[in-house]
C-alpha cells in the first residue's frame, strides 16, 4: 500500500465512521431510551435498598478470640450483621458475649449450639429464645462451632449451669464432621482425636491460637453424602459423638444439670439443592439415608442415658430461609415452641433423660413425609 | 446493571416494589389526567396506597413483582443486546468495507509478508493490535487513548453503542457452594 492511498484513507474512515454513527443514531436512541428507563428503575430500586439497609458489621468485629474454644461472640454487641442472603439482622449479646435476655445466672434454660442456636439470620426479637413460653433462655453459642465447643463450655462453666435444663442443639449438616476438623474455614478450632491406636478419644486443643492455619476446605456436602451413606467417615463421626455426648453428660451432671440433645436437619432450600443435584450424578445415592443421623444419634442418647428430640419432626421447609439455610422467623417460633414444652416437661420432672428415654413432647403436626425433597423443590 | 441480582436481598425487594408502584402511581396520574378527571392526583395516590398496602400484607407480592421486573428487564436487555450488536457491527463494516483494506486487491509489487521473530513462551499472547485492558483508568479511556494512539479514532464512533451495551451487563450473582460453614 502506497503512502499517498493511506493519507485519504484515515480521514474517509473517520468521516464514514461519523456517518455511520449518526445513522445508528435511529436505532441506538430508541434503544437507548428503554435501556435507560430500564436501568433508572434498577438504580433506584438499588438506592433505596441501600438507604434503607443498616450498616452491617463484619464477623471479626462479632467474635473474638478464645482459648481452647477458637472464638466466641463479643460481649455487648449491638449492631447489625449480614446473613448469607446479604440482609441484615439485628444482634444483641450480653457481657458475656450471650445471645438472651436474662442472661446464665438468671436463665433456667441454656442454649448450646452452632449458629443456629446463636440466631445466625435472626433479629434478636426475632429469636427462638423469645418464644420459648415463659421459660428463661440463653443461648451460649457461636457460628462455625462443631460439637466439640459446646463440650468445652459445659466443662468450662461447670457450676454455672447447676438446676438448669442445658440444651445442646447438633446442626446434622456439619456438627457432626466439623468436630473431626481442626480448623474450620481456615480459622483453628478444636477437635476429637479418635485414638484408634489404643490412646482412645481426646479433644485436642493444643495447636488452637490466634490465626487461620492451612489446611484443607471442608467437604461440605460430599461429607454430608458420605456420613449419610454409612462406611468409614460415617462410623468416624458417630463414634466422635458419642465420645462428646457422653463427655458432655458427664460435664452436665456433675454440675447437676439436665441435658437434651435436640438434632437440626438440613431442610432449607439451598443447600437441598445442591444435595440433589450431588444425589443425581452420584453411583451411591442409593446408599444415602439421612433418617441414619437421627436414627444413630437416638441410639448414642439412649445408650448415654440422654434426652433426644429429632427436630425433623417438628419442622419442615417452611421453616428455613431461601438463600440463607438458617430458620426463619416461622421456624424460631417452632424451636421456641419446642423449647417451651420441654422446658414445661423439665419444670413438671417429666422429661425422660434417663436410660431408654427420649424426649417425650407433645406432638406436632407431621411434616410431609418427603420435607426433605419437597424443601429443594422450593427453591425460586 | 439493568438487571438485578438474583437471589435479591430484602431490602432491594422491597426498594423495588416501591418504586414499581411509584411509576403506577404516575402512570395512573397521567392516564386520568389525559381523561380530564379532576382529582387525577388523587387517583394517583390511591393507587400509590394500594399497592403499598399490598406488598406490605402479601410480601410474596413484591417478590413476584421482583421477579417479573428481572424477566422483563432480561429479556428486553437480551434483544436490546442484539440490536447493538448488529449496530455495532453494521458500523465496524462501513469503516472496514470502503474506507479500509478488506475489498482492496494487495499489489503486486507490496507484499503483505512481514517476518516475525520467535517470541519467548511466556511473552506470547497476541501479536496483533487490540485494546489494552486497563482498569484502572476504564474502558472508555482505555479504548479512545487506543483509537489515538494506533490511527484507528473512528472507534469512538462505537462509543454510544457500547456505554449502552454496558448497561445490559448481568450482575454478579451471589456465589452459593455446597460448603455450608457460616462463619466468616
């Protein structure tokens, strides 16, 4: 290409550009419009939910650093954090760093747990522990804790719970597996050492410090699949809880306080969701029984001579949250309601913690017998 | 950007049905104002407390409305999307087709042939002329100091096709894993 072409050439684009673009002006300002009023209405909307959203805190503004346990609540908090949705919720804590209003000395009921008996995605008005009848409740739980944590508090706070009723919610989605791991999301927590080499359990707490610590991610829900499945992480798990509950039975009642096991199922949408898809590609969804985890932790509180109240039936989908995979406001006032009878059956002496007994509450209306398909049939 | 996220938050639920019933409101105003209805405001305002007393006793509601505001938005965005494209191209072809190389026959005596020499492994990406990406300054900057600097300023002809383009972007959605850890 000779110089004297390529000196016209440069104008003649530019100027058929110019045309070009003013011709596209016919269809790019209609479209142009719309796109406009479309995106007006957009921004608004986003607008306005940031006007009206409350400034959240991050979780390291929420807990602290605690020996041995890994981390805790801050004491008197109030402010709002995000749930896994991004909306806010309100919470409260007291100096202690607990989730009630009455506080542990003044509580007949205490609460442990991981987040869902710290209220995770709840107002604190909002909370099971507000609708638990008249009874007095405080929860002493954290996010992210396995089984092993609450182990260590009912140790820890020894003579603190004497003549109350301690209820020890297990979230089957990862309590159990959690108390294997030494770390949770890269944060060190404590966990059951099984000591299959004679050594026998053990909680290990020694390499728990201030921190995160490499290590691998959980499983998440291939974990759930495979303890759900029987084999060896499934005996694994099981033979951890049953380490905890005994130990857990023996902190309670040598402080001389009553113990109940109540058992969480995964029955929100989310999380259903991808279990099913999971259950769908998988060889060995036939083996997957998740009525094993009840079933198996009903077995370990009979032969340990606690209480034990499967919530799966007293809940169903329409208890949890969509996004989120805690309860809902619908579901805090069911636990609340199942706080309250058995706190009822405690006051009376008729909550059968001994040996062979479960909790003996008043029924509830069953849940659809497929709650759990039909929760991941929910999913919008 | 003209789509929202999906899930929603709350909030934004609730954000959009107000302004969902605003543009009613005034949409209703305009429709008994355009009739001669005396009261034409009015009208407007009660449909306004209407629908806000709607979505407040049925928040399933505003979530359908949430959800029939994303679909309408997507599927008019898609189309919207298209006929960019196709202008955007259409203008891409004028410049390349008379007042560029495309339709010339090379000459004879220039041969297009230009010797490369090997480039390193990891300096090879691409030898031709493109865009920088450089997000720190964005793309319009990024893309008219390209058009001056390589002798191709007609792109800024492209500029209105695209910052409308840009608008039909999806937004993020918010990441949901089988890991189900809620702490951090």
């Amino acid at each position: 290409m000779n110089r004297s072409s390529r000196s016209w050439r440069t104008p003649a684009r530019h100027l058929l550009a110019a045309i070009a673009a003013l011709a596209s002006f016919v269809v790019v300002i209609p479209v142009g419009a719309l796109l406009l009023t479309l995106w007006a209405v957009s921004a608004a909307a986003r607008g306005l939910a940031r006007l009206t959203t409350p400034r959240t805190t991050g979780w390291k503004e929420l807990v602290e650093y605690a020996p041995e346990v890994g981390w805790k609540p801050r004491p008197g908090l109030d402010c709002h954090a995000e749930d896994l949705a991004g909306d806010p919720f309100h919470v409260v804590t007291d100096e202690e760093g607990y989730r009630g209003a009455h506080g542990l000395s003044h509580s007949e009921v205490v609460v442990f747990g991981d987040s869902f008996a710290f209220g995770y995605a709840a107002d604190d008005e909002d909370l099971f522990l507000r609708h638990a009848g008249g009874a007095r409740v405080t929860a002493l739980a954290a996010p992210g804790y396995s089984m092993v944590q609450p182990v260590l508090w009912m140790e820890r706070l020894g003579a603190r719970l004497s003549g109350k009723l301690v209820v020890w919610m297990v979230y089957l989605g990862n309590d159990l597996y959690d108390s294997l791991r030494p770390s949770t999301d890269g944060y060190r927590s404590p966990a059951v050492r099984l000591g299959e080499d004679g050594t026998g359990p053990a909680i290990v707490t020694a390499h728990v410090r201030e921190g995160k610590i490499g290590f691998p991610r959980d499983r998440g829900v291939d974990a759930y699949v495979e303890i759900c499945s029987g084999g060896l992480l499934s005996s694994r798990v099981f033979a951890a809880a049953e380490y905890l509950i005994e130990r857990g039975w023996d902190a309670c009642r040598a402080a001389g306080a009553d113990l109940v096991i109540v058992s969480i199922p995964e029955l929100s949408a989310a999380p259903r969701a991808i279990l099913e898809r999971k259950l769908a590609l998988d060889d060995g969804a036939e083996r997957f029984d998740e009525g094993l985890l009840d079933r198996t932790l009903a077995a370990i509180c009979e032969r340990a001579g606690v209480g034990f109240v499967p919530l799966f039936e007293h809940m169903g989908p329409e208890h949890y949250l969509q996004v989120d995979w805690h309860w809902n406001r619908a579901g805090h006032r069911r636990v609340g309601r199942v706080l309250g009878d058995l706190h009822a059956l405690w006051l009376d002496g008729r909550l059968s913690t001994g040996p062979g007994g479960a909790a003996d509450l008043p029924s509830e209306p069953p849940p659809s017998s497929d709650a759990r398909t039909s929760a991941a049939a929910r999913e919008p | 950007m003209i789509r929202l996220p999906d899930p929603p938050t709350r909030a934004l639920v609730r954000g959009t049905w107000l302004i969902l019933s605003l543009g009613a409101a005034l949409i209703a105003s305009v429709i008994f104002l355009a009739a001669g209805a005396p009261a034409w405001s009015l009208w407007g305002a009660g449909v306004l407390a209407i629908l806000l007393v709607a979505g407040r006793a049925r928040p399933r509601l505003r979530r359908s409305a949430y959800g029939a505001w994303r679909r309408v938005c997507g599927g008019l965005g898609r189309r919207a999307g298209v006929i960019l494209e196709r202008t955007a191209f259409a203008i891409v072809a004028v410049v390349g087709w008379a007042g560029g190389d495309m339709m010339r026959r090379p000459e004879p005596v220039d041969s297009g042939w230009r010797p490369r020499s090997t480039l390193q492994a990891g300096a090879y990406t691409s030898s031709g002329p493109a865009p920088e990406p450089d997000s720190s300054t964005g793309w319009l900057r990024s893309l008219l100091a390209w058009g001056r600097r390589s002798g191709h300023g007609w792109v800024w002809a492209l500029v209105p096709v695209l910052a409308l383009q840009r608008l039909i972007r999806p937004s993020a959605r918010r990441a949901l894993d089988g890991r189900n850890y809620t702490l951090y």
